[in-house]
C-alpha cells in the first residue's frame, strides 16, 4: 500500500501477524469514511449559504426582470437615476433639468441623485422614449410630436397656432387637472407623467431668405421633429420636410441638403446653427414643450418622500419657467444678431392670421382628439 510500504530489516525477514494487519486496515477504512462525510458536510454547507445568499433579496435587479433605479428608495441606499433630454447645455430646457437634479439631492439629503444627459447622449427622443417605457432609462423630457408617436392624444398640443403665446400654453398644461388626465394616458404603457416643466415658441430658421408669409415658405425643405403633424403642418404652408435625426441637422444644412429647420431661437443659438442659418422668424406654430416623464416601475421603487421631492422640484421649475425663458431669450437675441441673423421676433396680426389660415385643414384632420378636448375646457 502507498504509504505503508514493507521494508524488510537486514539479515532477516520481518513477518506480521495478520490479525494486526486486518486492524490496520480497518482504521484506516474508517478514517477515510469519516473524512468523506466531514467533506459532505462541509460542501452542502456551502452551498446552504450560496442559495440563501443568491434568493435573500428580491428586489434587486439580478432578482427581478422588473427596471429598478441603482439603489433602494425604500431601504435608505442612494439612488442614482439617469435622465436624458436633447437640449444643449445650458439650454432652457437643460437648465430646468440641471434645477431639478439639484433641488432633489438637497430635498433628500443626496439619497437621490439624479445625473442628467443632456443634447441626446443616450439617443434621439424616439430612443429615449422607447428606453423609458421598457425601463432601460429612468426618466426623460420627450417632446409632444415624439410623444404623438406612441400617445395620439398629444398631438393636440402640436396643432399649429393652437396657442397665441407661453403664457396661455402654460395656464392650462401646468395645472394639476391637466397633468394628472394626460398622466392618465401615458400610465397605460409604462410611463409616470409629471409635468411640463419647459416651453418655448418654435419658429423657422433658414439659409435662403426672410419668411413672414405662407408664399415664403414654396420650395423650402425643413428639418422637422417627428411626427406627423409637424409635417403636415408645413406640407400645408407649402414646403417639403425631412424628418433626419436632429444630430445630423448641421451638417445637412452646411452641404444644403436641407435648407432650414423649425426651432425656438434658443434652441438655434446654442445648438450653433446661426454659424450656417442667417434667417429666424419666431413663427409661434407650436409651443415646443418635453414632459417630463419617468418608467412606471423605477417610479414605484421609490420612496413616497422621495416621490413627492422629485414632484416639488418640477413644480419648482414650472414655476420659475418664465423668468429662465425670458433671460435666456434675451441672450439669444443677442447671439444671433452677433451671428447677423436676421431676425423676425413679431408677427403681425395679419401676417400670423394667414399662416394660422393656411393650416386650417391640419385642424380638421385631428379635431377629434381628447387632449384637445381638455384644452377647449380649460379655456371655457
């Protein structure tokens, strides 16, 4: 046997009783029985531990197919959120986000944080949209053509010249009435509405000449968002659209490939666009507002406290809306008369009458819509 072998002693043969060897072998037997079961012992130790390491908690990630935030809002863990919108920093619509952020880590005490992505890092609005409904981003600001993609009932608040300016826009979407009904629509399919922290008039920029009638506008080609009352809006003023992604818009216009794109003047200027467009016409078709929206099941997860501080710091911004735009557009001016852009800011009564005219059949095609009824009622 290895381990036991038989070395005979010099000059003599060495002879072993073989009761003594049977013994031997016996506890030797029994040794390696008794190694054998502390070795199952400690195995399934081991294992006991992994199972109840690997089950103990059900609510993380790797425990649940269901989108959860880093961290725990109800266990007291930080949690981090992303949110994406395409406005460029220092944009209003940045600016809202950024204010939002960080009103919600002082009001928790850092157990929130939310990190902003700002000019469509994490994709295009039809990305982000896409993400947050199925949970692979926790929040965004989507703007209400995009939203139309997926909820028809928004493309009310994209009918053109629906509102004269901000201030009516406002005075009806921020009211709690309001957000809670189109809350109502998009919690059908996975998203939290919160508000409508931002807006801006949108208005046409281009590289071809002024615009302040509907004939102005025959044969230009214009970048729109997607949507399609957005194109329909401006097949109806008489120009052709293109809906390419909003990264590629620059480019497109330096090669003339497009030559302009409907835009706020905010917007314009800090996306750098003046360098190329040298025309603006605030137009007013459409208010240009991004919802704030968060996935239903990242919303959940988090604490009521933690809940109502993300909903103080939306109303906070919706609240100090008007002062951000107004400081804001007042440098834009300013950026684009640097950049010689020849501007149009105001309409006149007339001239706003004939494009709101020329789009009257946009109106019929989506009258019925239940958005638009809730913004009849609001002005009633």
């Amino acid at each position: 046997r290895r381990g036991h072998q038989q070395i005979p002693l010099r000059g003599t043969e060495r002879k072993l009783n073989p009761s003594v060897l049977i013994s031997n072998r016996k506890i030797e037997r029994m040794d390696l029985i008794m190694k054998k079961k502390v070795f199952s012992l400690l195995l399934a130790s081991a294992l006991l531990i992994g199972c109840l390491a690997g089950c103990g908690d059900k609510n993380t990630p790797s425990g649940s197919k269901d989108p959860a935030p880093s961290g725990s809002g109800s266990s007291g863990q930080t949690v981090s959120l992303k949110l994406g919108h395409v406005g460029p920093p220092g944009s209003t619509m940045d600016i809202v986000a950024q204010g939002i952020a960080e009103q919600v880590k002082e009001a928790t005490n850092g157990s929130v944080e939310i990190i902003v992505y700002p000019q469509g890092q994490l994709g295009d609005e039809t990305v982000m949209l896409d993400s947050t409904l199925s949970g692979t981003l926790d929040m965004a600001m989507i703007g209400t053509p995009v939203m139309s993609t997926v909820f028809p009932e928004f493309n009310a608040l994209c009918l053109p010249f629906l509102f004269r300016d901000t201030d009516e826009f406002f005075s009806i979407v921020q009211t709690d009435e309001f957000i809670e009904k189109t809350n109502a629509i998009t919690s059908q399919k996975g998203a939290v509405l919160l508000g409508y922290p931002n807006g801006e008039q949108r208005g046409l920029s281009n590289v071809k000449h002024e615009v302040r009638t509907p004939a102005d506008m025959a044969g230009l080609k214009i970048r729109v968002m997607n949507g399609s009352i957005y194109t329909d809006t401006f097949a109806a003023l008489g120009a052709t659209t293109s809906t390419m992604p909003f990264g590629e818009v620059y480019t497109a216009l330096q090669q003339g490939v497009i030559d302009g794109e409907d835009n706020g003047l905010d917007f314009m200027t800090k996306q750098k666009f003046s360098e190329v467009e040298k025309y603006h016409t605030n137009l007013g078709h459409a208010i240009q507002t991004n919802p704030f929206i968060v996935n239903s099941g990242v919303w959940d997860k988090l604490s009521a406290d933690q809940q109502q501080a993300i909903k103080d710091a939306i109303k906070t911004q919706q609240d100090a809306y008007a002062v951000t735009l107004a400081t804001e557009l007042e440098k834009a001016v300013t950026n684009a008369e640097e950049a010689k852009v020849n501007l149009v800011m105001e309409l006149t009564d007339e001239e706003y009458g004939a494009f709101r005219d020329a789009c009257s059949g946009v109106y019929e095609k989506y009258q019925s819509n239940y958005v638009l009824g809730l913004v009849d009622a609001a002005r009633k």
